[in-house]
C-alpha cells in the first residue's frame, strides 16, 4: 500500500549559509571503530551506474576527509552476474570485486553496511533465488542493510521490508506498492530509515542516503566537508520530497529569465517585487508579468513567495535563529508575513512546522540508538 505520510520539502535551489542541525547525535553513535568499516555494494545487471558510483563517492571522500590516519571505509561492489562485470543503463561497464556469491573472499573484515543498487536489472534480480537467499542469510549479520532506487524491489523480494515504511523512484512507487503490498511505500521521501533498513529514492538520492550514513558514523562536520567537495546540495534530511517546489517550478525558457531565476535564490531577502524585477531584465513590469507567468508556470509574486518559504523551512529545520532572524533572513519582512505565507502553503504556522520536524528528528534518532548487532564475517 502507499502510504501519504506528510514529508517535509526543502528547496532544491541554492544552499544556504552553513546552519547547525536543529540536535546533534549523540557522541557514542560518531564513534569509530578501530578497523575501517566493509561497505559492499550489490549491482544488478543491467545497473544504474549512479546507484553505484555516487554512494562509493561519498564514502571514499569521507575517508579522505575525516582526519583519521587510515580510512573510516573499505569499500567493495559485488555483481548480480558470475562474471563480476557490471553492464550499466549508460552503456558503460564498471568491474566488481567479485560476484556476490564469492565476495566473501575479498573481504576484509565483516560487512558493517550492505547496500542494493538499482537499474534495469532490478526484477531479474528479484527473480534471482540464489541472491535473495543470500540477503536473507546475510540481513542478520550486518549492522546496516539498503536500497538505493529499484534496489527496493530486490530488498522487497526479501520479505525484510513488510510492514515497514519504504520508498523507491517516483516512477516505481506505484509497481513496487502492487507487487508487495504488505510494504508500506512512501512516494515522497528521499530516502527512509526503518530501523536498520534504509532505501532511498532515485539516482542521486542514493548520495543523500549515504551522506547520510556517514553522518552517523563520522558526525556533521564529515558529512558537510563530504558534501562540499562533491559540490552536493548540504545534506538533505530523508523527508525531503522527490519533488521540490524549485523542481516543480518550470525552468523558464529564456536564458535572461532563467538567469533571473537563480539570482531570485541567491537574494531572497532583496526587493524582489515585479517592478524591481522587471528592471534587472529591462523589460517593463507589465511585459515582464506576462512572459514570466507564461515560461513559468506561475506569476512572479507567486514564485517568489514559494522560494521564501523554502528557504525558511530550511532555517527553520537546520538552525535555532528566531522567528523573526528567519523571516528577515528569507525576505519575508516580518514574522507576521512568514506565518501568512506558511498557511498559504503549508497549511501550518513556523512554530508547528518546526516542532513536527523536531518530533520526526527524534523520532529518527531514537531509532538510531537501537542496539547495534555484533557483524559477523559473510564466510562465516
């Protein structure tokens, strides 16, 4: 079934100034171990090369930035296929460390965190008894198991993931709800923890997923200097929608207005009224008006108006700045004016919007803090 679990949106727009999470995880969840922890990849045949090389990303960035001697990460991929070759969508063909099958021999240490990629190959792979047999043996041992995109159908097949909350690629989430209906698919998220089962929405959410867990391995400074080296958005929380507004908004056909678009993000709390707007693409405000609401999809007021409130949610998800510091901040004036626009939208005050988000976080957290299961050698 799909559940409409209300997800809270950010912008995919600009990036903010650097803003402190609203909590920090508790000390002994950043703690690392002695030895790097085994992070194997699992890609079907044909794979999304992204599934994969955008998660290798992170974690192999997160060893070069964590100031630790030796890497936090070992990072290995296994094929779906017995010849360790891993055809992707791209046409591209990547080379695993070994099919899945074999991988426990190049190892070196037990699995810490298991992830399935996804791609064209994902329902072959469902369909493949000697993998899901092999998850349901392995599910037990490692202290993390995931889905990137359609890796949820192969993680499905598993029975891991009944009754738990779910999400997939927004193209999939209705297939995945029909073919396993005692999963509860999410179609908004980008990605969802289920206790120690994580899946994430499509492509590039999989970098967000993993941002994510190094995160709770490495704390935020790590993640935030991971994010900026890739040139990534700052870290997107799970309950983020697939779709933002920013994404929702057309991009406007010409190159003047799309240019205008971005300055919009980048100076929320300028004098972004049509007239003023108009001006910095010398148009006059009627004409203006006009050509923006026709290539955009929405009247300029309209649109900014979204943006600001975006950019709000953000402060108010990720720092403690007052009310007031916030609507200044996303160029609302007034603490008054930001909670009009927030009814308009969200159909809730700041106030409450903060206080849900906070109550999902601990929510999250406390989850997090669930007994880690002692990884055992996938030869064993």
């Amino acid at each position: 079934m799909i559940g409409r679990i209300p997800a809270f949106t950010l912008a995919l727009a600009r990036t903010l100034p650097d803003m402190p999470k609203p909590t920090s995880m508790p000390s002994h969840l950043h703690s690392v171990p002695d030895t790097p922890r085994v992070v194997l990849i699992v890609a079907p045949d044909p794979a999304q090369e992204l599934d994969v090389t955008g998660p290798t990303a992170v974690f192999g960035q997160a060893n070069r930035l964590s100031g630790r001697p030796d890497p936090a990460y070992q990072i290995r991929i296994a094929s779906v296929s017995d010849d360790a070759v891993i055809r992707t969508e791209s046409g591209i063909r990547l080379l695993a460390d070994a099919p899945f099958h074999r991988i426990a021999e190049t190892l070196p240490g037990p699995i810490d965190t298991l992830l399935l990629a996804g791609g064209a190959g994902h329902a072959a792979a469902a369909d493949n008894a000697a993998l899901i047999h092999w998850l349901r043996e392995m599910a037990p041992r490692v202290r993390r198991l995931g889905a990137v995109c359609t890796g949820a159908f192969v993680l499905a097949r598993t029975g891991l993931l009944d009754t738990q909350r779910a999400t997939t690629h927004w193209r999939h989430v209705e297939k995945l709800a029909r073919r396993h209906p005692r999963v509860t698919v999410d179609a908004d998220p980008i990605w969802i923890q289920a206790g120690r089962l994580y899946t994430s929405a499509g492509v590039t959410a999989g970098m967000d997923l993993s941002l994510a867990l190094v995160e709770d391995d490495l704390g935020h400074a790590t993640s935030l200097a991971v994010a900026r080296e890739l040139v990534l958005f700052l870290r997107r929380p799970g309950s983020q929608a697939q779709f933002s507004s920013a994404l929702q908004a057309q991009a406007a056909q010409s190159p003047e207005l799309r240019e205008l678009q971005g300055w919009i993000a980048d100076h929320l709390d300028a004098d972004l009224s049509v007239g003023a707007l108009a001006e910095r693409v010398a148009m006059s405000p009627r004409n203006f008006a006009r050509v923006f609401a026709k290539q955009v999809g929405q009247t300029p007021a309209r649109y900014v108006e979204t943006q600001r409130v975006e950019a709000a949610r953000r402060m108010l998800e990720q720092s403690e700045r007052r009310l007031e510091t916030v609507a200044r901040m996303a160029g609302f004036g007034s603490a008054d004016g930001m909670r009009q626009a927030f009814l308009r939208h969200l159909r809730t005050t700041p106030e409450r919007y903060r206080a849900a988000f906070r109550a999902q976080s601990t929510q999250t957290q406390s989850q997090t803090q669930t007994p880690e299961r002692e990884p055992v050698n996938a030869a064993a």
